[in-house]
C-alpha cells in the first residue's frame, strides 16, 4: 500500500482531512508538522532561532520517517520545495488540498504561522509561487472550501477504492 500524502497551502486543512481520511480506511496518520515540533520545538521560534532554511531541512526528515507504506501524511504547506520531499512523493498517492481565500482567512486567524504573519496577503502571494509544484506533484485534487470534511473523506475513499489503492 503506497502512502496517501496530503499536500496544499497552509490552512487548507490536510490535517484535518488526513486524520479523518485515515480512521477511516484504517491507516496510521501523521503530520509532519507536528512531528517536528516534538521534535525540535514550536514552529514560530523555530524560524526566529534557526531560519527556514533549518526549518525546511528538519521537514524534510519528518517527511521521510512519515512516509512510509501504509500510512495518511499531512505535509507542511512548504514541504514540497524540498528536492527530496519530492522525490519520495513519487512514490506516494498525493492528494492536492486546496482552499480559496475567504475561507482561509478565517482559518488564519491567530494560527501563529510565521511565513503568513502578516496576513492573507503573504498566504496568497505563498500559495502562488507554490501552486505549480502542488499541481505537478497531484494524482487528485479535494478543495475543503465549503464541503463538509465527511463528504470529501467519502469521496477520497471511493476514488483510493476505484484505483485500487
């Protein structure tokens, strides 16, 4: 069994998605986002104290443990920059997760998130720049905009069901 990855923007709700997706089929879930940050610390000072670049190299270790055959990961909304996080996806069934601003600005809202401080903005100029490698990278698209998350995990399991997966 291939790993299911989740991959989106930041605040699109993969982890959310992930966590629900895999109860659901009967996979282990994890979010390398919340990996790191048992490991290493909270995200925010992390970036103040070491940098993104420290930041991304930690990721993309969370990132290979995770993905491991069998398993739901969420990945951080950046983790697909990293040259090696792709190439392990290549392995991966990736689900793009996307989302569309007016809903992510509620989402944003005090979540902490050092690389959208400043608001919706930096989330939509981000998104942008990352939207080309989440396409690329995608075997499926779910937007969590406005439907509910139990009918988007019965749509992602009947879609992993039709393939096979």
């Amino acid at each position: 069994m291939p790993p299911i990855a989740l991959i989106g923007p930041m605040a699109a709700g993969k982890s959310s998605l992930g966590r629900k997706l895999s109860a659901r089929i009967g996979r282990t879930f994890a979010d390398t986002d919340k990996l790191v940050v048992l490991e290493h610390g909270p995200i925010p000072q992390l970036f103040a104290e070491h940098g993104e670049s420290a930041f991304r190299g930690w990721e993309a270790e969370a990132v290979r443990h995770a993905l491991v055959p069998g398993s739901v990961v969420a990945l951080g909304g950046g983790a697909v920059l990293d040259e090696r996080t792709r190439a392990l996806l290549s392995h991966a069934t990736v689900v793009l997760v996307t989302v569309d601003e007016e809903a992510v600005e509620r989402r944003l809202a005090g979540g902490g998130r050092p690389l959208v401080a400043d608001g919706i903005a930096s989330w939509r100029r981000i998104a942008a720049e990352r939207e080309p490698i989440y396409r690329e990278l995608a075997d499926t698209v779910v937007d969590t905009s406005r439907t509910p998350m139990a009918q988007l995990v019965d749509r992602l399991e009947a879609w992993l069901v039709e393939r096979g997966l």
